[in-house]
C-alpha cells in the first residue's frame, strides 16, 4: 500500500472533497456526493480505494481512447518535459505541435490544412465561433453572425461554447446568448411521428435547416454547427445522408459548416477524422479534443479551411490580429502526449479494431433493446452507445416516474455492483469504453448490462 492510501481514507476524501471542491454539474442542493475515489486504472479498467475494479463504461469521459495507465505517454512527456515544458505560442514553435498540427491536417479532409490548438473541446469550439465572427467581420459582413445548432447538442461550458448547446436543462440558470444562436428543433430519428420512414424523417429535419436560413436570412446566418453524433444529448446518430444534406444547404446559402468532433475523434468511430469518412463530409472548421489525448492531458483543437484563411489573408488585411487564443495554446507537453497517442493509436491498430469489433458491440446492444420491456431505444455507433428507458406496459403508475427521471441512475447503481460503469443522463445510460476493448471484454460488458436492466425490469415492473 501507498503511503497515500494510508493517510487518507476513503471517507476523509470523500469528505474534503465535499469541502473543498466543486465538480462539473454539481447538484447545488446536495451536502454530500460520496463520489467515487478511484486510485489506479489500467486497459479498460478502474480500481478505487477498496480495491474493486470496474470496466470504465464511459472511457471516463468519452476520452480514455487508448486505455488507462499508458506508461508510453508519461515518457514521452517526461522527455518533453526534460528537453522543453513549455514556450509561448504567441512568440514561437516547438517541434511536437509542428509535428501534431501537421499530422492533424493531413487526417482532416479537403483543404482543413491550418490548425489552431487548445486546451479542450469547449475552447476549440470557441476558437471555431469567433474565428467566424472574426471571418465575417474581416470580410466587411458584420451582420453575418447568426449561429444555427440543435436541441440536444453539447459544444461546451465557455460562455460562446454553451450559447450554440441545445440542452434545455443546462441552459436553465445559466446565461446564455440568445441574439445570435438558433436552434434546430430535435433530430432523432427514434422521436419521429409513428409511420414516418426515416427517410422522410431527415428530408424534414433539412428542411428545418433550409427553413431556418430562410426565416433569419442568409446575409445573417454565419455558420451551423453539428456534433456528427450528438453524444452528450444522448448518442443521437441523424439519419443516412442528413450531414450531406446539411452541407449542401449550407453552401447553397453560404454558410459555413462547422464540424464538432470532440467526441467522434481519433478512433472512436474507427477513423481520426469521422466527417468525411464515415459520413461524406468536408466542412469548413473541424473541431477536436478528448481522444486527441486519450485524456492524459488537456488539449483540443480547431482547424480550418485554407479558404477562408486565404481569403482573410488577401487584400490588404496584414495588419489584421486574430486575437484568441490561450497560454497553454500548442503546449509542447500535450503535444508531446498527443503525437505518443496517435503513435499506440497506429502501432496497434485501433482503428481497424474499432471498425472490426463495432459491429459486435452494436449488435449486443440491439438486442437488449429487442430483449428487454423497459429499454424504449438503444442505439449507437462505432464504440458509442446509448440505451433510452421506457415505461413499460403494465408498470404500476407509481414507477413510472422513476423510468422517466432515473433510468440511468438506477443502471448505473446495477452496472456497477457487479463490475461495470456507466454514465447516467437522465432517462438513459451511455456508454463508450476505451478503443482497447476486445471482443470477450464487449461480451462481460454486455452480460452485465443485461443482468443489469433485468433487475431494474423486474423491481419496475413490481
Ligand atoms: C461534442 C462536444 N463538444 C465540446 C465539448 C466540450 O469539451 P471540453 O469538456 O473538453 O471542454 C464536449 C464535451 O463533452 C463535447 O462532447
């Protein structure tokens, strides 16, 4: 045992934890969260304090891409460390985010060559916005502002970043910029009117794009930002051809199309980049970060299209500053972890992996929606998934509640006795573990889950 371990138990954690911080979404209501006090991971696994291993359903969170406990990584950034921890992106440039930036554009497609780095998603995504302020403005169209996502979508926690976040609770007592964002209403093919194929159901969620444009005006409508997979709001994969067809309207009305892949990045739908290989896309900014790092460190990015770069950088406009950017931009130490990243990420073969064992995963997870009464939709995408509870016919009136408020809750809590996280939203459970996950690690997985929502099926149903 660790001296750590022994002078500080789980409880005194717990309880100064408590005291002293304050995590992401925290109930302000609470007194006491008794999170969870992990002490070491390896592969796909987490041990906490007592010793229990669970498999990390949520890859901790959607970003463990390459596994837990990579000595690999520490090295490289012990030797970057060692050599160079740090210099100022504003006056020069190291040789490891040279190297990440240019590997980086030659993953991303069409002419997505000019990187700009960051320290997570939710910057990445706030270099992409103002970027297209800034864009528009330089190019002397400065109502040109307006900003089109969707209900349901999650771009950030930056105040420009949870301005284009379509999530209704998280939107309710936080400010928010409501001037220049629009919201396309839901696009999940599983909330479509009964009888509608699901290719009527995208035709319709373009046309609320078109519509969208239409009713604010093209001269105003800057740019449409769209999650490939909507993750947090619920894995929500749109229909076949509806990126496609996003894009296309897009361009018809010259508005740019920016590409939100903090989640779908490096691996997690078996590609570094999903746009254009997994769903036929070249949009103008592409956005990253989590799997970038495998979550080692803290790093994202945002990179555009030469075009719109060339196009600020023609006529007279030299002396003109894109003024964003942070401290840690480009940090060689992340970067250093980045480049190690995609190193395992090709020595290994995990993108193949991914493409070869998503189908397995897949199919375990359909069929615990076909097997179980409480599960309204499970569905997913590469090495992401979601399943959605529903009341279930015959289900005392006193429960349902429950199945709408908790579902995710109540898994969790029957996952994780017997071994296994998830991630708890609401009304559903997502999961998407680390890219490293073999086939027999899929089934355990699988078996548990399936314990699992029996156990919660039958005290429902009670
Ligand atoms: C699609 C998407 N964009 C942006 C973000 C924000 O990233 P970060 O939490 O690294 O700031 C997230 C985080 O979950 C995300 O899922």
């Amino acid at each position: 045992m660790s001296a750590r371990k022994n002078t500080w138990s789980t409880e005194d954690l717990q309880n100064l934890d408590n005291t002293y911080q304050m995590h992401p979404w925290s109930a302000m209501g609470k007194e006491s969260y008794g999170l969870d006090v992990f002490d070491s991971a390896s592969g796909i696994y987490m041990v906490n304090r007592d010793g229990e291993r669970f498999i990390d359903g949520p890859g901790g969170m959607w970003c463990v891409n390459i596994g837990h406990g990579r000595r690999e990584i520490g090295e490289a950034m012990t030797h970057q460390i060692s050599q160079l921890g740090y210099a100022s992106p504003w006056t020069s440039t190291t040789e490891p985010s040279t190297m990440l930036a240019r590997r980086i554009a030659e993953e991303t497609p069409g002419d997505l060559n000019t990187v700009f780095f960051t320290t997570g998603g939710s910057s990445a995504v706030d270099t992409a916005l103002r970027f297209v302020q800034f864009y528009n403005n330089v190019k002397g169209r400065p109502e040109k502002k307006v900003f089109i996502s969707r209900e349901k979508a999650y771009h950030g926690s930056t105040y420009l970043s949870a301005s284009v976040s379509g999530k209704e609770r998280d939107r309710k007592f936080l400010d928010t910029n409501t001037d220049f964002v629009r919201f396309l209403p839901n696009v999940n093919p599983y909330t479509r009117p009964d009888g509608m194929s699901v290719e009527d159901w995208r035709d319709a969620k373009l046309a609320d794009l078109e519509n969208m444009i239409l009713e604010v005006g093209p001269d105003k409508v800057a740019a449409f930002i769209a999650e490939p997979v909507l993750a947090s709001g619920g894995v929500i994969v749109p229909p076949e051809g509806y990126h496609q067809g996003c894009l296309e309207i897009c361009r018809k009305y010259d508005v740019l199309y920016i590409s939100d892949e903090v989640v779908t990045g490096f691996g997690r739908l078996g590609h570094i980049i999903a746009s254009e290989k997994v769903f036929g896309i070249t949009p103008d900014i592409i956005t990253c970060a989590k799997g970038l790092t495998s979550g080692y460190v803290p790093m994202g990015a945002a990179i555009f299209s030469d075009r719109l770069i060339d196009e600020i950088r023609a006529d007279d406009h030299a002396d003109i500053l894109f003024s964003n950017g942070y401290t840690y931009s480009a940090h060689p130490v992340c970067a250093a972890a980045a480049l190690k990243n995609i190193e395992i990420i090709d020595q290994e073969g995990l993108l193949e992996h991914v493409r070869e064992i998503s189908p397995h995963f897949q199919d375990r997870l359909k069929q615990l929606g076909e097997k179980h009464r409480i599960i309204g939709d499970a569905r997913g995408m590469g090495l992401i998934g979601c399943l959605e509870g529903a009341v279930a016919p015959g289900m005392p009136e006193e429960k349902r509640l429950g199945i709408d408020l908790e579902f995710g809750e109540l898994i969790n809590a029957a996952t994780e006795k017997r071994g296994l996280l998830v991630r708890p939203i609401i009304n559903m459970c997502v999961f998407s573990p680390p890219l490293v996950i073999s086939r027999e690690e899929i089934d355990v997985m699988f078996d548990i889950l399936d314990e699992a929502i029996a156990e919660v099926e039958a005290e429902m149903l009670s």
